[in-house]
C-alpha cells in the first residue's frame, strides 16, 4: 500500500499533465493557474488511501480524484470572491489576477470538468459515488450559504458554527474517504465509518484554520493572517470568545466588531490578545484534539488489519501537527 505521499506524487503529476487546448485560452488559463498553485491535495489523497486500503490499483480511479480537487478548487475560487480576498497560497486570487466575471465563468468550468472526472469512476460503483457527490456537493452550498448569513448575526452559537463548518469542510474529506472505499468495493459498514472519520477530520482541519488565522505564521500559511478577524467572521475562537469575555473584554471585542475602517495592526493585534487572556486558543487545540481522538477510536472499529489502515492514521496524525 503506497503512502500519503507517493499518492500525492501521483496526484500532482496527473494535474500537472492535464492539458487546455480548448477555445477560448482565456477561459481555461485562470483554471490552470488555480491548479497549478499547488496545496496539501488533502481531498484526493484521502480518496485514494480509502481506496488502496482494500486495493492496490489506486491508477484506476486516479480521474476521480483530481474531479475532487478540481471541484475542492472551484469552490475555493467562488469562496475568493465572494470574500474578496487578495491572496490564495500567495498569489493573487483569480478575481484579483482577472476579474469577478472571469472567476464566475472559469469557477463555473471548474464545476463542469469535476463532474467529467468524476463520471469515469468504475461502472459498477458509477452511480453510488455519482450519487455521494451530488448530496455534497449541496451540502456544501449550504455551507457557504450558513457562512455568509452568519456575517449579518450576532448570535451564532457554537453548534451552529460546527454545523457550518461541517457543511462547507468536513462533508468533502468525509465524501473523498467513502468514494475510495466504495470504488475499491469496501463493505458498506466500512464505507460509513470512513464517511464519520472524514467528517471528524475535516471539523479539526477546519478549526485548524480558525487557529492558524489568529496564530499561524503567514509565510507558512499562505495566506495574511487575521483575516478572519478583520472580517468579524463567526468563528470557533470569537463565538467563544464573546461567550467567555469578562464584561470589559467583551466590551472591547465590541467595540473593534463595530469599527468601522480601523487599522488592520491595532484590530488584529487587541482582538489577538484577547483571545489570549480569554483562552480560546487552548480551547480550539484541545477541540481540535478531541476531534481527532473520535476520528482515531472510528478507525480502531474498521474492519481491517492495522497495517492496511496505518498509512490514514499517519496522514492523519501529519494533519495534526500542521502549521499551514
């Protein structure tokens, strides 16, 4: 069974081969500039472990996988936008590069040549894995919507943002884990299981991301950090936060979320330190632990030898320890 990292390989080398001799260039240049920015790949690589858990011809549905993170990246261009954010893996987003028109229309390609991918999975698992992404793929508008009406409310509570996030994140890695299985012919218990450890990974990895936006180091992240703060976004660390403050700091958390056009240093640097004083950022590490300790004790429940399963438990005890 390969590791994380030879999938990966396999993963990059198949991207890097896809080819645009379609027409219009200037449609399909922004689609090859996000692909070619590069990431962690988590979602096809996790595709593929689920897969080459019960078979060893990962080469088999290697389309399927880069379909994932063809649509991974579709939605991380629309995400660009609608945030109007600058920077992605440290370069310039699409609508920056281009413009808002150009992100919707090559964004929109994206989705199509997914589901091209997507469409080559083995015929006899064709129609469930068919089937598997459609129901995320809604679900992870339905994320995004929750996300963006979350901007307008002061009353998010923790279980609506784990929700949220559960929605917009974890359902694709929890899709990604299943599809492999079920393509590899997994039986269906396993294939539920693998579907709530994915999900359980993906919560973490998304807390991960509250976490490393307030404390990250930005070269290493890639992307500006406090930007989350900045944008008042309902997140782990500020819905706990207002829910923990003394009466002083929440009066002061208050008053940056009502700021209007404050200097980026002096918002980030008070609203960092108040985290701190609160202690949320304890609190997201000790959930983001929490939530990979439940993703560990669903793997014990597997149905297959340690050695078949111990290539997802390193990959995600690498995912733990990230600082990007």
């Amino acid at each position: 069974m390969r590791n994380s990292e030879e999938l990966l390989r396999m993963v990059n080398e198949r991207i890097a081969s896809m080819t645009y001799d379609r027409k219009p260039y200037s449609l399909y240049e922004p689609v090859e500039y996000v692909l070619s920015l590069g990431g962690k790949r988590i979602r096809p690589v996790l595709m593929l472990l689920g897969y080459e858990m019960y078979r060893p011809d990962a080469e088999r549905v290697l389309d399927v996988a880069v379909g994932l993170e063809t649509y991974h990246n579709f939605t991380l261009l629309h995400d660009d936008l609608m945030d109007n954010a600058d920077v992605r893996r440290g370069k310039p987003t699409v609508h920056k590069r281009w413009d808002a028109n150009t992100a919707v229309l090559s964004g929109d390609t994206m989705l199509v040549m997914a589901y091209c991918n997507i469409a080559k999975a083995p015929a006899e698992s064709a129609q469930e894995v068919m089937s598997l992404f459609n129901e995320t793929a809604l679900q992870i508008s339905e994320g995004q919507q929750y996300d963006m009406e979350f901007e307008h409310r002061g009353d998010v509570t923790e279980d609506e943002y784990i929700e949220m996030i559960r929605l917009k994140t974890s359902v694709l890695l929890a899709c990604a884990l299943k599809m492999g299985a079920i393509m590899a012919g997994a039986p269906a218990e396993d294939t539920e299981r693998l579907y709530l450890i994915g999900e359980r990974i993906g919560l973490a990895f998304q807390l991960q991301d509250d976490y490393l936006d307030v404390f990250g180091d930005p070269v290493v992240f890639g992307k500006a950090i406090g930007g989350d703060i900045m944008e008042n976004k309902k997140t782990f660390m500020l819905i706990n936060a207002l829910l923990k403050a003394s009466p002083s700091q929440r009066s002061e958390l208050e008053h940056w979320l009502a700021a209007e056009s404050p200097r980026a240093e002096e918002k980030i640097a008070a609203v960092t330190r108040i985290y701190k004083e609160i202690g949320v950022d304890t609190m997201a590490q000790e959930r983001i632990k929490k939530y990979f300790g439940e993703a560990e004790q669903l793997l014990e429940e597997v149905g297959l030898p340690d050695e078949r399963k111990a290539q997802l438990r390193r990959m995600a005890d690498q995912m733990l320890m990230r600082n990007y």
